[in-house]
C-alpha cells in the first residue's frame, strides 16, 4: 500500500500505485459524451396560438411572464412593442386571442383581455416618450382612431415626424364617438392621446381631409401618408320612409357629444351587429325602452357573442326574424310594417338567407326608430389610382400599401367594418412598411412569424385545472341605470398575477427549470436564468424536450455535415 | 438522475455503499468514480451490513453529522441483499437504505426479480410465460420491521423526492427508499419517455407516493386524478403483448392496493382530503 496508513491524497497519486479503494480524482465532468448523440436538442422560443390568432400579434406569455415576476413596467413595454393602446383593446377587444389560446383545450382559455387591461392600465400614464433622434421625415395620418392612433404611435417611436388629420374636434374616432362610455370611459381615450402629444405627435383638428386639404395636396406636402379614416357611412336599407331612421353612428355621435336625451320613449333598433348593439343598450341606459329588430337569428348575428349575452342580461327585447319593409310616419309616431321572416339556403357568407312568410305582415308602432345595418368606407376623396373599379380602396393586407407611391391605408378603411384590434395591427404594419419605404427600402416584407406551439405539445401534466379568475362586474340592476358607470370593472394586481399563472406559456420560455431537473447529463446549463444545452455532455436522449411543459425544446438530428 | 436528487437532499457529508448493480458501472471502474462523496463497491448482498460498519466506524471516530447510505438496486435488495437489509433494519441501523427498483436484473441482461410487476416480459420471463406473481411488496415488508422512516419516490416528482430525502437526513434510525426507476431497454421505451412512465406510474396509482412512519403511520403524498393502467401498460414495450383480461386483473389488483393505501391514511389521519373520495371512485 502506498499511502503508508496516511489520509490517501489523490493528488499524489502516480500510475501504477493501488490506492486502498477507489477515490474521487474527477468527476463526471471529465467525460464529455456528447460525441453519443445523434439528436440534439434546440432551445429556441416559438410563438404561442394567442400570439397568432391576435391581429397585432402581441407577445402574449413573454409579457404575463414579466407580470408574474413582478416587472410590471417590463411587461408593459413589451406589450407596447406590439399594440400602443392595450387599455382601449383591454376594454373593447372581441380576443380572438382567447380563441387561440391552447388551455381553451384544456379546461377554459386564459382571460387575456382582463389581463392586457390591467398591464395597460399600468402602463398608460407611463408611456409616451419622445424619440431619441429625430429623422426630419414626415407622414401624415388621417384619421385618429385605432388604426390612425396605432401608425401614428410607431411612426413617431421610429422618429419620424406625425401630423394626424381629424375632422372633429377631439382625437379618436370610434373609440370616442361610437363605443358608449359603460363599456370605454373616455378618460381613457383622452389619456391615449395625452401620451401621443408627450412623444410628440401632433393634431390637426378639425381639419377634414377631401374638403380642407386633399390627399394629393398630403402626398405632395409628407413623404408618405397613411389613410386610417375607417368606416363611418350607414348603409341605407333601401325601403320607403327610411327618410325618418335615424342612423346608429349618428346616434352614438350624438350621445357622446353629450346629447343624452333619447329620441323617444320604444325606439326600435334594426340590426343585430356591434352598433346595433352598442345602440340598444345605449338607449337602454338613457332610460328608452329599445326593441332589437333582426332578420335572423340569434346565432347569426354578426354582434360579438358577449356583446348579445350582455344585451340579453340587460334584459333588452329581441324580436328576431322580423324585417322592417316599409315605414310612416302618423301623430308623431313611426309605423313599421315588418314581415316575418324564414331561414332558407346558406348565401355567401355562410349564413342561411332569410326568406320572407307570405302574409305576414304587420304594423308596430315606434317613438323613434334607429337603423344600424352595417357602415361603409367613404372612398369619394381618394385619388382614382387607389381604388379598384368597383370603387374600393386597394391595400395590401399585411403593409397597408396602395398602388400609389408613399400611400398607405389600414384599419375599417380597407377591410370594412372590423375591430379595434384589427385596425391597431394594420397601423402598425404599416407604419413599418412606411418606415421601410422612407429608408429607401424596395420591395418590403414582414418578417415571416415563428412557428406557433399547438396543443399537443403541451405537457398538461404540470398544469393543474384550474377556472378562470372571476371578472368583477357591476351587477346588472345597477350597470342599466348609468350610461356612465364602467359596467366591467376589471382585474387588481392579484387577480391578473393568478390568471397569468394559468398560462401555459405556449413556447416562451419562463425559466421553469424541467429540463435543468430532468436531464441525466451535464447537458442543460444554467445562464442568466435560462436553460443552455451543454453539447459536450449531451448524449441526445429527449428527456428535455418531452418533458419541456411547453414546446421550447424540439429534437433535431444531428448533421455530420 | 435518482442519485443527483438524492445528494442534493442530503448534502455533501455523505458516504454511500453500491453492491452489484447498474450504478456500479455508471460510477465508473476503479479506482475513480464520478461521485464526490467517498462511496464502497460491495459484494451483491452486503450493501446493508458494509453501511452499518461505516456507520459504527463513524460513530467511533465521532464523525456523527455523516449520513451513510446503501444505494442498490431491486435485485440487491428484493432478493439478494434481503437477509442484510432485514437485520439492519431490525437493529434499526442508523443508515438510509435506498433500493433504485427498475423490476428486473437490467444490468446482467433483463432477469425477472422479485421485483418485476405481474405480466411483465423479461428474458427469463417470456412473452410465453411472462411474470405470474406479482411485485414483492418491499414497503409492507420493511414497514414491518417498524422502521421510523420508510418512502417511495420516484423521479417524476422531484420536489417530492428531494424533501423525503431532507426529511430522512434528521431522522436517526434506519430509512428506506423504494425509488421506481425507469429503464428505457428493459422496459422497452425510448429514452426520452422515461420521466414520462415514472410520471403515469403515480398516475395511474401503480407506484403510488407515499411514506410510512415507525412502520405504521401512512401518509399519502400525492392524490393522483386516476388514470386507467392501460396507459401506464401501452407505454411500455414489456407490457405490449398483455390480454384484455389480462390488463383488467391488473386495475382490480391496483385498484384494491390502492383502497388499502387509503384506508391506512384514513386510520392514520382519523380522515381523508377532498381530492381522496375522486381517488376511489374515478379510473
């Protein structure tokens, strides 16, 4: 024996001795067994279904993920890079993202709107800086709403100098004139705008384009402009007497220019869309009795399905299959003379046709009548070139641009009547294509998005089911009796932290730690709170990745070449 | 995997005894090894007896704040190593005795043990004539030996793991472990399933997790939703050529083991959790 009954010191030791037993000279990490592998596993952050299904693409678990560590700011700003204003959409947004969330698979999806309101709502007063430098090009935008606000805001963020074109006499457009005060307070929608004037965007009230100044006088005076003047025209329903309807934009016009006397006592509401929606229960709180006139049914209606429920709760009268055909008026009254109506064929929508019963006509009698049957794009300013021969503005749906130079459109003024967060995403694509174009860049295309994580990836075995957090509300006896109390009063910071800790985080990575736990190796390094692999001691089993709760790792074969 | 979570429970002050089984060769050949702690290859049956000498020679040198634990597979303990593990156990040894159970003799070329679940295939139990008995229950057995510590765990459930094996670090007295631990060539499963069976095992209630105290009071650690054992069955290539009626027997044996699990919980703990009646009725 050679170490003479002394502690063996593996230092000394030498080759050919015998030491008493076997000892630690190094460990493991002497080994390196990567060279067994023939998979590797790839960490890399891919998109979640919510991220794809939202029109802005906002990174939806990358910001929860900074929610829930307690970076509210962060989370915030990440929320910005996608969408600059989460507490309108937060409020009003239809979240198709909820739709694609993958939990929705699983027990119920995530609350992601509540949520964006709450992040929003934090960050509202916080944003709003002007840029670092300033790149002396300009752009104007016409139109201030949710398309126009969106351009504007990421134009600015890039440098670039914003004028926003608004007819009347305050910012916003739909956001201030057609969605009622219940359902988005306009001290909200005035904070919007006090962060655009801080980043320094400026506003030309007032000032209608097509009448005060022309779109070539823009495209002459800007280096490029952007049309978000969405769709503010009522459809007209074509029958006799219509003369006496009044028009559901006109009427939410009214009211929220503080007009809050309702046209009658029964008023009618035709339609069953967002306005008609937004109409009734408007007409409702203002102490009217609104009747919902529609000529299909309730599962037809184009109205969020929320929005219908709501009404519904409101306790508002649906008369569903009933078309107005003509109209008279008599003592002051409206006389409608409706046909009840059948479900035939499917038409191109997809909806089945409604087809009038013979003989069934008859009269209902109205204070006042309310028409809301969908809005249309007002094109008659627009230079010929942009427009195609049935008269439509032309614009490419993923840059907003038009067949004329430097002219760009987005939001309801391309795709017709469609939603605020539709109209939030094209500004900003647009506003990077414009951004693209005033660098001189040819030929600009979006970046393709990453691959989207699908449910089957999802490890449900770390996600114990768990409902929904409830969304405080008004109860319904008392939200119907003030037009100006906020009806949805929306998650506090405890509420929005445990709903985002349902989240799968589909494809972000949020530190979780699995595969650092799980791998048999060396192979998953630990680095700034990430997971690394380690391809020296990676022998490519796939544990992590299997056992990666939400799709970040994938195995890939190894190439020798 | 078992052994990176067992040490980080216990710490470093640590000495281990490995009898014949696959750890042997993933320490490597003598004279290394690739653990930092100072570890004693045994013979196949002594990995019990060989800790209780470290134990003893400890204590006369007054290195008392070392733990010292026996690290074997089902084979070393199950069948060979019972005589010594049973006679420490009975001397209440102060030691942590931790048997890794993959159900065979994986390390000499997949021979049914007495750990190997009814059913199974190994190479000394074909399909022909797979496993007719079932598992040897080692817990019941050390339990009576009324033991202060005895618990299953399996990798699956780390923070489970890692908090038995703190728990067991303060308790003086002899400790056992009743680790599942997957093999991904005996049991015929890819690699990268093995987190994934260990998992549905507690799942589907054949490995449940569990600890017994002074060798009768029952804790039931996790109340799994229940999964049918046909999930955890299919998963596993061992298991592939088993009958309907076959895999039915098998829930029914799981099914009254698990009543009786429950039952022992209810007698410890005068009652049950909520999520326990779900337990009982659901598959």
């Amino acid at each position: 024996m050679s170490n003479n009954g002394n502690r063996w010191d593996p230092k000394k030791f030498k080759a050919g001795e015998i030491p008493d037993t076997s000892v630690t000279l190094t460990d493991s990490l002497n080994n390196k067994t990567g060279s067994w592998r023939s998979m590797k596993p790839v960490i890399e952050d891919k998109y979640a279904p919510c991220i794809k299904a939202c029109p802005t693409n906002t990174l939806i678990p990358q910001y929860f993920d900074q929610l829930i560590r307690g970076n509210l700011d962060a989370a915030g700003w990440i929320l910005l890079e996608h969408n600059p204003i989460p507490s309108v959409t937060g409020r009003v947004c239809p979240h198709p993202c909820e739709l694609g969330c993958n939990r929705g698979r699983y027990d119920q999806p995530i609350s992601i709107r509540e949520i964006e309101r709450f992040v929003g709502d934090h960050i509202l007063d916080k944003k709003g800086i002007p840029p670092k430098v300033e790149t002396g090009k300009r752009v104007a935008v016409v139109g201030s709403g949710p398309a126009g606000m969106s351009a504007a805001f990421y134009l600015r963020r890039r440098g670039h100098t914003v004028v926003v074109y608004e007819k009347e006499e305050k910012g916003g457009g739909v956001l201030r004139y057609g969605i009622p005060e219940y359902r988005l307070p306009k001290k909200i929608v005035d904070r919007e705008f006090q962060a655009l004037e801080r980043m320094g965007v400026q506003f030309k009230y007032r000032t209608t384009v097509g009448k005060d100044v022309t779109v070539e006088q823009l495209l002459q005076e800007y280096d490029a402009v952007f049309l978000g003047h969405g769709a503010m025209k009522e459809r007209h329903m074509g029958i006799p007497g219509e003369e006496h309807f009044l028009s559901g934009l006109e009427f939410l016009w009214e009211v929220n220019h503080g007009n809050l006397t309702p046209p009658g006592k029964k008023v009618a509401v035709i339609g069953g869309g967002n306005v008609a929606m937004d109409v009734a229960r408007a007409l409702l709180r203002l102490g009217a009795e609104p009747i919902v006139l529609y000529r299909r049914t309730e599962k037809e209606m184009p109205a969020l399905k929320e929005e219908v429920e709501r009404a519904l709760e409101d306790g508002i009268e649906f008369r569903f299959l009933t078309q107005p055909v003509a109209a008279r008026k008599e003592n002051g009254k409206i006389i409608l003379t409706c046909v009840k109506m059948q479900l035939g064929e499917r038409d191109r929508s997809g909806r089945p046709r409604p087809v009038p019963v013979e003989g069934s006509e008859h009269d209902l009698e109205f204070d006042a009548v309310v028409a809301a049957i969908g809005e249309y794009v007002d094109t008659s300013f627009l230079p010929k070139e942009a427009l195609d021969k049935d008269g439509w503005l032309v614009a490419d749906r993923k840059t907003g641009r038009t067949p004329v130079k430097g002219l760009y459109a987005g939001g309801d003024a391309v795709l017709g009547p469609a939603t605020v967060v539709e109209a939030v995403g094209m500004g900003r694509r647009a506003a990077e294509a414009i951004d693209a174009y005033l660098n001189g860049v040819e030929d600009y295309k979006p970046a393709p998005l990453p691959r989207t994580v699908s449910f089957k990836y999802i490890m449900t075995e770390y996600f114990p089911k768990a409902p929904r957090v409830e969304v405080p509300e008004l109860p319904v006896e008392e939200r119907i009796k003030d037009y100006f109390k906020e009806e949805v009063l929306g998650y506090d910071l405890d509420r929005a932290v445990k709903e985002a800790l349902r989240c799968f985080s589909c494809g972000h990575c949020n530190s979780c730690g699995n595969c650092y736990v799980f791998c048999p190796d060396y192979a998953i390094k630990w680095v700034d709170d990430k997971p690394v692999v380690d391809y020296d001691y990676c022998k490519g089993c796939g544990i992590c990745a299997q056992e990666c709760p939400r799709g970040i790792i994938t195995m890939e074969f190894e190439r020798l070449f | 995997m078992a052994m990176r979570l067992a040490l980080k429970g216990l710490g470093n002050r640590v000495m281990a005894t490995i009898p014949a089984c696959c750890w042997t060769i993933i320490d490597g050949a003598w004279p290394n090894h690739a653990l930092k702690i100072p570890l004693m290859h045994t013979a196949f049956e002594t990995a019990a007896i060989a800790a209780s000498g470290i134990r003893a020679a400890l204590d006369v040198k007054g290195e008392e704040d070392v733990t010292v634990m026996a690290w074997a597979g089902d084979g070393g303990t199950f069948d060979i190593g019972l005589q010594a593990l049973s006679g420490a156990a009975e001397r209440n040894e102060n030691i942590i005795y931790v048997t890794y159970d993959n159900e065979a003799y994986m390390n000499t070329g997949i021979q049914r043990s007495s750990a190997t679940p009814y059913g199974a295939w190994t190479t000394t139990t074909p399909v022909k004539h797979p496993e007719s008995r079932p598992k040897k229950n080692i817990m019941e057995i050390m339990a009576a030996h009324r033991i202060p510590y005895a618990a299953t765990a399996t990798i699956a459930f780390p923070d489970d793991f890692v908090r038995k094996f703190r728990k067991a670090k303060d308790i003086v007295g002899m400790r056992f472990f009743h680790i599942l631990s997957p093999c991904p060539p005996g049991w015929k499963i890819p690699s990268d399933m093995s987190v994934k069976v260990a998992r549905m095992a507690v799942e589907t209630k054949v490995f449940p997790l569990y600890e017994i105290e002074d060798g009768e009071r029952v804790t039931i650690n996790y109340w799994p939703e229940g999964r049918p054992v046909r999930d955890y069955l299919m998963m596993q290539g061992r298991f592939k050529h088993l009958t309907d009626e076959q895999i039915e027997h098998i829930q029914q044996f799981v099914d009254h083991q698990w009543k009786r699990l429950v039952h022992l919980h209810e007698l410890t703990h005068g009652s049950l959790p909520e999520e326990a009646q779900a337990t009982l009725t659901s598959r």
